[in-house]
C-alpha cells in the first residue's frame, strides 16, 4: 500500500471551500461563456496571501468578470487596503464593476480600462501585492514596472505559468538576483485549465 492518498484529484476537489451565489453564478458564466477565471482555489489562495501578507495596495492585470478581483477586494476589506484591477474589454470591465457592486465592494475596489501594459508605465505604487492574469505573453513585458512598482517584500502572483507564452516570463524570474522566486506546478480544481502553474514572486 503506498503512502499517498488514492486518487488525489478526486480527493483535493472535495476539499475546495464553498462560495456564496453571487460566485457560483460567475463561475456558471464563466464555464458557460468559456471566460478563463482563476476558480475557487485560486481566489481562495489570493484571499489568503492579501490577509497573510497584510496587504493594502493591491494591483491586478487582468480582470475579466471580476470573479479574481471579488477574492481580492473582500480580504483588502479586512486589511484596509484597496484594488486597482485593469481590463482592455470594456463590456468585462463593465461587467466586473457591476460585479463589485452587487458584491458591496465598490468603495475598496477600482476597474480600469486600457491596455495593463500602457497603465502600469503611468501608476507611481508602491504596491504590496501584484497579481497578473493578462495573456502570457504580455507577463515578460509587465515584469519591469511589476518589479518598479512592487515594494521590498511585496508579492508578485502569477497565474498561468503552465502556458508556452509564459516561459520567457518565468525563466526571467529564476534568473534575476531581485526576485525570490517559486514556480508551482499544480493540480488546481475549477481553474482553467486544471492543471497549470502559479508563481509566488518576493520582490527583493
Ligand atoms: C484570464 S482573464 C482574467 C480572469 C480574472 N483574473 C479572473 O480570474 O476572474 C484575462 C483578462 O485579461 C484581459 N487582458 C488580456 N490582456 C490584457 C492587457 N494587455 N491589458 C488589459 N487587459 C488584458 C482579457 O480581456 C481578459 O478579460
């Protein structure tokens, strides 16, 4: 008999925490519309680094619906911090603020529209966490204002590192002296896909 548990995947889904509805219907969306959203786990595990880490100033690339940044916005509601979320799509953009509102998280949350890439070359920071979710090959060109705007010890999140497009961004990130850096490959239930990378990233 082996040591580890029979038919983990089967096992660790059961072990995801429940949501209220107002997730469950953007998580019904998002399958439905084939919206890449992060899924409960991941949004669980971005609650938790906001709390853990006490973060305050919290900047994510890559909104869509919202459903990560509800995850985000309600933990910065116990630390006392605030959400800038940036989204190119206006109709998601649209879509995420009626999201955060109907979730009460209108005053700590802010939705952007524009190209992350061109925002974040005009915002000054400095911020305590950093979470990137635009298309992977746009994570390498982020990497420099990520690393400008991010203080000593903040935590830069990376979802999608499983991704061909994100190799550049990932190899980066090993190779640089001014990031502490852990690539996870992972088994994530409900995340799109399943199977994919995180990268947990100490700016130095
Ligand atoms: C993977 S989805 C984000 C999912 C979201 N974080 C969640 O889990 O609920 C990526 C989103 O980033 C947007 N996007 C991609 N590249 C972008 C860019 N350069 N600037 C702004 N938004 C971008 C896409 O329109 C899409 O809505």
């Amino acid at each position: 008999m082996g040591k580890m548990i029979v038919d983990p995947e089967e096992y660790f889904r059961k072990l995801v925490r429940g949501r209220d509805e107002l997730l469950l219907t953007l998580e019904r969306e998002a399958a439905a519309e084939g919206i890449p959203i992060v899924g409960p786990l991941v949004g669980q595990l971005l609650g938790l680094l906001v709390r853990a880490a006490g973060a305050r100033q919290v900047l994510e690339l890559g909104t869509a619906g919202g459903y990560s940044a509800i995850f985000l916005a309600r933990a910065l509601r116990q630390t006392g911090g605030r959400l800038l979320t940036l989204e190119w799509n206006p109709g998601m953009a649209d879509r995420a603020r009626t999201n955060l509102e109907q979730a009460g998280l209108n005053e700590v949350s802010e939705v952007r529209i524009g190209d992350a890439l061109g925002i974040i070359k005009t915002l000054e920071g400095p911020y305590d966490l950093i979470f990137i979710d635009i298309d992977k090959e746009n994570y390498l060109p982020a990497l420099g204002d990520c690393a400008r705007l991010l203080r000593p010890g903040g935590l830069l999140v990376a979802d999608n590192i499983g991704f061909r497009g994100a190799d550049g961004f990932n190899r980066a990130l090993f190779l640089d002296q001014g990031w502490l850096s852990v690539s996870l490959w992972s088994f994530l239930p409900e995340h799109s896909p399943e199977h994919d990378g995180l990268l947990l990233a100490l700016r130095l």
